[in-house]
C-alpha cells in the first residue's frame, strides 16, 4: 500500500482527567494519570437529545465538538474495537434473564449510532462511516478518510473511542487503559503520512489513539503502532 | 401524588435518562406524549417494557385503550393498580 498523506489541523481527546492538550503532554511524560472521576462536557447538548447519549457517545460528542466550527458541514468517520460493550451486555443480560430487550439499547447497540447521533445533532446530512477493524481501527478510518479527501479538499471528522471496559469482560481487552475519545480534524496536506508495513512487530500495548497522543506530545518524527494484523507506520512532515 | 404514582414517576424518569426533569416536580395528571413530559413513542415502548419488568403486566394490542393508559402518571398508576388487584 502507497503512503498516504495527510494534514490534521485539529485535534481534541478526552480521558478522565485528560482534557487538554497540556494534560495530555504530561501524561506522555508520566506526570498525569487518567484517573480523575470527571465525565466529559454534554451541556451543549439539547436535553431531550442528550438523555440518549451513552458515556461513550458523550465522549465522541465533546471532542469532536472542538474540532468544528458552527454551521459547518463535513463527512465522518468514525472507529472503535470495542463500541458500546455496556449496551451489549446490557441486552446480553436481558436475554440471559427472558426479558424482552430495552428499544433504545436495542437501536442504539449499532456501530453506527453514535455518528448517527452526532449526525442528527450537527443537522449535518454528510455521509458518515463507521468502522469495527480489531486493532487497526484509526488506521482504517484514515484510509476512508484519504478516499473522502481524493473527492474534496476536507475537512474530513475523524473519531476515535474506546470505552472502559465491562464485566465480563475485562479480562480480554488490553488495549484500553482507561476510557479515550480522539477526534482529528483531516484535511488533504503532507503533514503526516501513513503506511502500511508488510513486516509487523509485536502488538502495541495501547490503542492507537493513545500511540498517537503519546508520539504527537512528544513531537516524534515517525513512531509505529502494531496490531495482530498490520504494522502502521506513521511520519510526520 | 399517590405512593404508586411517585413510584412510576421516579422509575420514568430514571429508565428514560430524563436528568432535566424532578421527581418532585412533576404533576401526575401531565401529558406524558403531548405535554411537560415530551416523550416519544420509543419512551412509551421503554415505558411499556418497565410495566412489564417491574409489576409483570403485559401490555394488550388495544391502541384506543393503550393510549388511554399512557396518557399521563396518573392513568398509569390506575392501570397497574387495576392489573395487580385483577
């Protein structure tokens, strides 16, 4: 696969406690810890909407919330490995117990719900992707974005959230330290290119939103985030 | 308000995420659908689902007669007072 070049021309995370980008350079140097009990900020929006956000949808919403402007209009796509684990064992749960299953859960138990969501929110009618690819989650939502972009000059939104993960299921998710939500404002440019290398190392220990943060705080020039599957190969102009 | 109707009112608004709206606030005779409460048909199946979960009552195919019962907390708590006596 060809190199694929790229500008982000903004970016916003959240985790508990991690809600700026100071915040996020010192926890790439060790000085902070995602442990603060803090939830990310919703009041912006409608109650009557807000109220069918799950945590991690509330997440999405306050990062991706500082990559816009008003009024604007743009594509989205959207990635996690694990989605909305709580609904899942929610409805699990249900049917393990012979209750019929909760609609909202049930509607909003889909990949796509949070884009969805966010898509009603925005009153944006833009086409929005959502990806489930294992570890190579953002690497992916950057190749559809890289397609978006040969289309038109961008923004293209790209997201990026894990959850913390639920009983019983925590014993089989290593990748998510802590609850995360990255949004990145893509546009087409060279500041940062991405390659798929045939040679993969050992999986990395964090998702690649927290491989991103770390190397971007630390302004690295070129850093690698492997999965099972690939070996991504990131540079930086 | 009733015990049954501050129970229902309670269970509402905690199953449907209504963080906006008090308990202590609501009148038990306010539109669920049309009026203070804004709710929309997926609130009245989740509504539905909670009858069920909570007092083991099973709703009828009656639209007429459902819509009567959901109109407001009120209606509700004599419905499921009507069903656990029957």
């Amino acid at each position: 696969m060809a190199a694929i070049p790229f500008s982000i021309t903004r970016w916003s995370a959240w985790a508990p406690g991690l809600d700026s980008s100071a915040a996020w350079a010192a926890w790439s140097r060790g000085a902070a810890r995602a442990d603060t009990p803090t939830e990310p900020d919703s009041s912006f929006v409608p109650a009557g909407m807000r109220r069918r956000l799950s945590p991690l949808a509330r997440m999405v919403f306050a990062v991706a919330r500082d990559v816009v402007d008003e009024g604007e209009s743009m594509p989205t796509v959207f990635a996690s490995r694990h989605g909305e684990l709580d609904r899942t064992v929610e409805l699990l749960s249900s049917i393990a117990r012979d209750q019929d299953l909760s609609p909202t859960s049930f509607g909003l138990s889909v990949h796509n719900a949070i884009v969805g969501q966010w898509s009603m929110f925005r009153g944006d009618r833009s086409e929005v992707t959502a990806i489930a690819a294992a570890g190579d989650g953002l690497e992916l939502a950057l190749v559809e974005a890289a397609a978006l972009l040969q289309e038109r000059p961008g923004p293209v939104l790209v997201l990026f959230a894990e959850g913390d993960t639920p009983e019983p299921y925590t014993g089989f998710v290593s990748d998510v330290p802590f609850r995360h939500a990255l949004a990145l404002r893509v546009e087409r440019g060279a500041e940062w290119t991405l390659a798929r290398d045939e040679a993969r190392g050992a999986p990395s220990a964090e998702s690649a939103a927290l491989v991103w943060l770390r190397a971007n705080a630390a302004g690295a020039a070129a850093f690698r985030h492997d999965t099972a599957r690939s070996g991504w190969v990131w540079s930086r102009a | 308000m009733s015990d049954l109707e501050a129970e229902l009112t309670r269970l509402i608004i905690e199953t449907l995420g209504l963080e906006d709206l008090r308990a202590s606030d609501m009148d038990p005779a306010a539109l669920l659908f049309d009026g203070d409460w804004g709710l929309d048909s997926v609130d009245a199946l989740e509504i539905g689902l909670l009858l069920q979960n909570r007092y083991r009552i099973q709703i009828g195919d009656d639209k007429a007669q459902n819509r009567a019962h959901f109109e407001s907390v009120r209606t509700l708590a004599a419905f499921v007072a009507a069903q656990r006596t029957a």
